[in-house]
C-alpha cells in the first residue's frame, strides 16, 4: 500500500479527505460517525495524526467499507495512470522511480488526476497533428476543452465507483408502483407512458429509421421503435423513456452537481445516468442482487430472469456496490472485432491501460472465434495481480441478411480470490491456474519476449540486429 510510514505508524491522509469528499461529508459529520473530534480528524486527514487501528475499525463499520479501498489505486489519477505517463519516451531521462510516482498519487491526487488529464489532452493533439488535422477540433470534442466528453464522463463514473444511490432509490420507487414481474415490464411499462404522460409506442420499419434505433417526437408525445431492436432492446427503450419522464429533475441536479466543463459533456453525462437509471428499472437491485449471488453469476440464467440481454446483464453487474449488498466487483469491456473499445466500467479497480487498447493476449478477442460461446481465462498483470476473466460475443440489434455485421465482445472480469463465487470457475484448479500473462497497450507494456507484441514500448530502445531472429518483432532488453 503506498503510504508513509514513520515507526510503523499509517498515514491516510489524502485517501481519507477523498473518501469524505466522494461521501459528501462535512469535517464534523464525518467525525460524529468516528467518534472522533473535528480538530482530530482534520489532523489526520493533514497527516499529522496516524491512522489508529480503532479508526479504521470505525470507518469499516461507519461506511460498509472495505478498507482495501483506502490503498487500491483509483482508475483516475492514482499510481497506474502516472505510470503509464511517466513511461513516455519524453519522460526517460527523468528516472522517474515507481517509489516517486506512488508517494505523488498518495499525496497529492488531485495533481496527479491533473498530469493525466494533461497527458491525455497531449495524446489527442498529437493524434490530431499525425493525421494533419491542426486547427480542426474533433466533432464532438468540447470546445475550449482538452478532456474529450467521453473520457471526462467515464472518469466521473469511474470515480462514483459506477453506483448512484439516488438513481437506485428512483428505480426502487418505480418499480414498486409497476408491482409487477420483471418479464411483464414492457406492458405495464407502455401502459404508464400512455396513462400518466400520454406517450404512445409504435414500433416502425427499418426504413421509417434507417439510421436509429429510438426516436422520441416531444411535441406529438411519440416514442418510435425501430423494428430491428430485439425485445430486450425494446424493454430498455421503455424504461429509458419512463426514466427520463419521471426522474428529470433528479438527472438534472445530479448533472449539475458533477460539474461537466461543457454542453456536449453535459449532455452525454445525462444520457449515462439515464441509461443507468433504466437498467436500474429493469433489474432493480435487490431482486438482481440475490439473482445473481443465487446462481453463482450465472449470466445467462439471470439474464433470462429480467428479460434483459447479456450485454445489459453484464453491464449491470459492475453497478453492485450497495453497501451491505455488494455484489463481485466486476470490471467489462466491449470492443469490436478490431479492438477498439466502446465501453469500460468497473466496479472497483480496472486493470487494463487508461490510453490504449486491451492487451492481444487476453482472450476477449478470439472470442469472434467461437460467437456466442463463453470463454474464460486467468490474466495476470505486471504487478503480479490476478484476475478471473470471460469473454463472449453478443449482437446488439436484429441485423439484416445484407445489413453491417454488429456483432461485438463483451469481457468481463473480477479479482480471482472472487473467481470461487462464480459458476464459470468450476472445474478450475484455482489454487495453481494456467495464467497467461498479458500486459497494457503494447506501447507501454514491457513484457519483452511476446509474440503478439503489435508496436514497439516508447520507454524502451530496440535491440535489432541482422544476426538473430527474436521471438518478439520489437525486441529490447528486459532491464
């Protein structure tokens, strides 16, 4: 755990100010549920005070925390997105030792967030100069912003460790008033929309929609569904319509409260929890919680329970961070056929690099192989951690015989001391596993003698010679 130490004594002070800040919690609230004055807290949190043992005892019991959660690296701004930073080439002559980088993240979040975010802003201006488009800003990318609006929303919901209290409790509320089965949702859902907001539902040819799946007419009070959603796309279209019609002001305040740089930002934040908030609907996350601790995760099984489809399933797994009712922490991915990633959410921490792709390694992407077929493995990462991971491809809309191949891979993956909970690890010798070894982006990974390598590591020379024909098509030397 990257903490200063002096005789053995604990030093949190910087992860107990953000534990606070994430809780919204005042300096006097925070130290009434220690038991603790507000002069000794504010101690701590300066770190002129050690973190006592009884303390930590009390924040377990205060919050539902699992004190792991006080040294794991936030996918943000911690020690692994200033690793990847200071692994650039422009960085080499600087030594920078891994020692330096985690006393930065401890100490200082909020400036080790801000390097990334620089960087980051750094790698999308060099993308734009490569492809000689200086001076034409990205469409979509935020105007005077250097954080694109997708990476400052993933960032935020990474930070909210994907779970809003407030949007289960909407849910919760909702579905209490439908009073009926998770199945008989899409009727009872319809039923409401026509009743209490006078919206009528037509479901409409490919043509009539050619380029959308969902289209809401506001001023005729029309939700169009297009025919190529299957019935599980349609039930989340419902629910996405109900949640925006009946929790607006709620979406709102909590937009408001994120604080997004932008309009274009603004708006994809608000679509992310709304699309939170109709998931919630669908699978509310008592019902959904015991579902899946039931069957072992079974996804498919549970899937099947709630009418929803295995992308949505998985998706809403790495939301189950209720405390006194969590769920396996979960990380998922989508990418494509050609590795490109379109959605990352996890429940905890994420393993996989903050500024490229996923590692060829991993079996997610020979999972196009096998379509429809779950595919499990363990990976471990540089740092030795171990995880539990599977793979499967799914289709998210009813394509046409001559229409565009949808399909896509969804990953999914938790800590392996939690792989015995899951049905897919049955038969598994988990004690003393097959572990492939897998990295981040190939730019930054250092793993020398791989064979799927795709690039060579900018924090790395080449060692060619015309003498020897090496595994690896980039090889360097490993110290």
């Amino acid at each position: 755990m990257a903490v200063s130490t002096t005789d053995r004594k604990l030093f949190l002070g910087a992860r107990l100010k953000r534990l606070r800040r994430d809780l919204g919690l005042t300096q006097t609230r925070m130290a009434e549920d220690l038991g603790v004055s507000p002069s000794y807290l504010n101690l701590l949190e300066r770190n002129q005070r050690p973190v006592t043992a009884q303390v930590l005892l009390r924040l377990a019991e205060a919050y539902d925390l699992d004190l792991k959660t006080l040294s794991t690296d936030p996918e943000g701004g911690g020690a692994t997105g200033l690793a990847e930073v200071f692994s650039d080439q422009m960085f080499r002559d600087l030594g920078v030792a891994r020692h330096e980088i985690a006393e930065v993240a401890e100490s200082a979040p909020g400036v080790s967030e801000a390097i990334v975010r620089l960087y980051r802003a750094y790698l999308d201006q060099r993308a734009l100069t490569d492809l000689g488009a200086i001076g034409r800003p990205e469409e979509g990318a935020a105007a005077g912003s250097s954080v694109l609006p997708s990476d400052w929303v993933r960032d935020f919901i990474q930070a909210q460790k994907n779970y809003f209290a407030e949007l289960e409790e909407a849910a919760d509320s909702l579905v209490a008033e439908l009073g009926v089965e998770p199945l008989d949702f899409a009727v009872a859902a319809r039923e409401r929309l026509a009743k209490r907001h006078g919206v009528t539902v037509r479901i409409v040819p490919l043509e009539v929609l050619p380029e959308s799946v969902r289209r809401y007419d506001y001023h005729r009070k029309r939700l169009f569904l297009s025919e190529v959603l299957t019935a599980d796309g349609r039930s989340f279209s419902l629910a996405y319509q109900l949640a925006i019609l009946e929790n607006g002001p709620l979406l709102d305040t909590l937009v408001e409260r994120a604080g997004p740089p932008d309009g274009p930002t603004r708006s994809l934040l608000k679509v992310s929890l709304i699309n939170y908030l109709a998931a919630a609907i669908l699978m509310p996350y008592g019902a959904f919680h015991e579902a899946a601790e039931r069957t072992a995760y079974d996804i498919e099984l549970v899937r099947s329970r709630f009418g929803v489809s295995f992308e949505q399933a998985c998706h809403r797994l790495t939301t189950l961070s209720r405390p006194g009712a969590r769920g396996v922490p979960f990380f998922m991915l989508r990418v494509d056929s050609a590795g490109n990633i379109s959605k990352r959410f996890a429940g905890a921490t994420f393993p996989f690099s903050r500024f490229g792709g996923t590692c060829p390694r991993w079996n997610i992407h020979t999972s196009f192989r096998t379509p429809g077929r779950i595919v499990t493995q363990i990976v471990e990462t540089p740092d030795g951690q171990r995880y539990f991971t599977l793979s499967r491809t799914v289709a998210r809309i009813a394509t046409p015989y001559a229409g565009d191949d949808s399909e896509l891979a969804i990953g999914m993956g938790c800590e392996l001391k939690f792989a015995e909970r899951l049905v897919y690890s049955r038969g598994i010798d988990l004690r003393e596993p097959a572990i492939t070894a897998i990295g981040p982006a190939c730019r930054i990974c250092e793993r020398p003698a791989c064979t799927q390598r795709a690039a060579e590591p900018i924090n790395r020379t080449l060692t060619v010679d015309d003498f020897t024909k090496s595994i690896s098509p980039y090889p360097f030397a490993s110290g």
